[in-house]
C-alpha cells in the first residue's frame, strides 16, 4: 500500500471512528431514531445507513438500544487497532532515545555557566533524540565511534550560584556523537526492569520502539507498561521534546547541530562555521552542563562520509514520519 492509498484508509478510518463515537453518545441517551440522530446529532442519512446496513447487517427497529452500545465498542476498538497497526507500520525502526545523566555518562566533571553566572550545581542533564538508525564509522585513529541522527533536545536542570531554586535549560539538537565505548557503557549500564525488555530501560539509556504495537501481543502489552513508567518519570521533559520537534521547522542544511562526546570535541555542541560565527556574534556561548560550541560539524561529516543535505532530508522525513503517524503512538503512552 502506497503512502497515498495509507492516507485514504486512515482518513476512511478516522470518519468512521467519529461516527460511531457520536451514536455511541446517542445510544446512551437511549436514542436511536434516524430523524433524531440527523437533527440533534448532525449525522447524516448514509452514515446512519452505514452503521445499521453494513456494521449491523440488521433494520434498526428490530434492535434494542441496549444491544447497539456492545457493537459500537467492538468495531471502534476494530478500527483504533487498524489504525494502529498502520501507523506502527509506517514507524517501523523507529525510536526515541534518551542518554541519561549525560555528564556522569560522558565522565565530564564540568558544570558551566549560564548568563554568565557559574553554575553551582547540576540536578538532572539528559538528552533525548528521535531516530532510525545508528551509523558507525571510524576516526582518524582507528577509533570506533557512533552517530545518532535525528531532531531531539539537550535537557539540563540546575542551581546557579548565590541563587534560590532551580532553572530548567534546554536546546535543540540535531542529533548525537559519541566514541563507540560510551554507547556500550550506557548499553551495559545497570537495568531498571528485569527480564526480556531490560535494553530498553538501564541507568544511562532508556529506548522507546515506536513500532512496539507489530511485536508478539503479549510483549507489546508489557513494553507499552515500560514505557509509560518512562514517560511518566520524565514527562517534563517529553513534553519539551515533543515541542521541539513539531516547531523544527524551516531548518537549513547550516543549521544542523550535533551534541559531541569525541575527545577532540569533549561535551560540546557541533555546528558549522556559518552557525558559529552567528553564536559568537549574538552571544550566545553559555549553556550549562557542556563546555560550549565548536565549529567542528564539517569536519565530522566529512570523517563520516556523510553529507549536510542528505541529513537535511532525513531530518526532516523523520519528523514527517512522526508528525504524521508516531504522534498517535506516543499518545498512547502519555499519562492520563
């Protein structure tokens, strides 16, 4: 099924879905005359049709009210699964992952500045990026190292100096570069659950498969039960995620900007010349928890035998993708 006909059917779906939503609201009023329904319900004579010709197979004056609310429920959770089976589909090898404690992961003992001010104190620093893939390539040393494209968020939550509470900073990022032994620290860091699923939720990394709803039934069930305990535990910071990547927007190929952890570009954040001459001329140097920017982002690239406009484009195909089939998804496991 192309990703038009895919469009169709979730339009179709959806229609259908908000139909019987609104004879469900009306058959628990007891209500179910057709003059009524196109009235008071603005429904219209084929969409009434359609429920009682095609879902029922039955007149409707032969059925109680009482019998119609069951089936309503049964063909709306028929078609949500459809739905969902779709989207997943669509979504598939998709992921968002979160590096937590990024400092303590990293081994960075640097605490920055913000506005100038010394940061006294750092209380949570993560990041969290939406991606497919993890691509692999080899330094100038013969270091392996690893690099994780996508639209997500450097998070950091701090106490500055001779100053009451605490301040919440965050920036977007384009994606992640780490030495290949680091991602295999926070991949062996301790599990926060215990069996099957344990990957996907340790001290440092934390993954949430968005296709989860395609695995096995009863292992979906309990990865959507982890994930939810994810969520809930970082829901702040999910909300800002899920913000900057519905407002990346307009985005040039001078734009992109990498989170680093490689030695030569230690805690830093990678852009290209063009953007750092624009960081230096409005000021912007400070972030907390990392030791600035650094206008490394060519050189990296090109160590990576990637190119700026070929990223250009899967950034922003995954937020399309994300946009528009994993936004559903990643509802579904938001707290209520």
């Amino acid at each position: 099924m192309n990703e038009k006909k895919i469009e169709e059917r979730l339009l179709e779906l959806n229609k259908k879905r908000h139909i019987l939503e609104v004879l469900r609201d009306a058959f628990s009023q007891n209500i179910s005359n057709k003059d009524i329904l196109m009235e008071d319900y603005g429904l219209l004579a084929e969409e009434i049709d359609w429920f009682f010709n095609e879902v029922l197979k039955e007149e409707e004056e032969e059925l109680l009210v009482s019998r119609l609310l069951p089936t309503v429920d049964r063909v709306i959770m028929e078609i949500e699964d459809e739905i969902l089976e779709i989207m997943s589909s669509q979504v598939k090898g998709m992921r968002i992952i979160m590096l937590n404690d990024w400092r303590e992961l990293i081994g960075s003992k640097w605490m920055g500045s913000f506005n100038g001010r010394e940061v006294e104190k750092i209380e949570d620093d993560k990041v969290i990026v939406l991606i497919t893939e993890e691509k692999l390539w080899t330094g100038v040393r013969g270091e392996k190292n690893i690099l994780l494209i996508g639209p997500g968020i450097y998070y950091c939550k701090f106490h500055l100096k001779n100053m009451r509470g605490s301040i919440t900073h965050h920036i977007p990022i384009h994606g992640v570069v780490l030495p290949y032994e680091i991602m295999n620290k926070a991949r062996r860091s301790p599990p926060l659950t215990y069996g099957k699923f344990s990957s996907h939720y340790r001290k440092y990394l934390t993954s949430i498969a968005l296709d989860y709803n395609l695995y096995d039934p009863e292992d979906s069930v309990r990865l959507k039960r982890i994930y939810t305990r994810i969520v809930y535990e970082n829901l702040s910071l999910f909300e800002i995620f899920l913000k900057a990547v519905r407002s990346m927007t307009n985005l040039r190929e001078s734009e992109i900007m990498l989170l680093s952890a490689l030695p030569e570009y230690f805690n830093k954040i990678l852009l290209t010349e063009e953007e750092y001459e624009k960081i230096l001329t409005e000021k912007k140097g400070d972030i907390p928890g990392l030791m600035g920017y650094e206008p490394g982002l060519e050189k990296i690239f090109e160590l990576a035998s990637l190119n700026l406009g070929e990223t250009l484009i899967t950034l922003k195909e995954l937020k399309r993708r994300f946009i528009n089939y994993g936004w559903e998804i990643i509802q579904r496991i938001l707290p209520r």
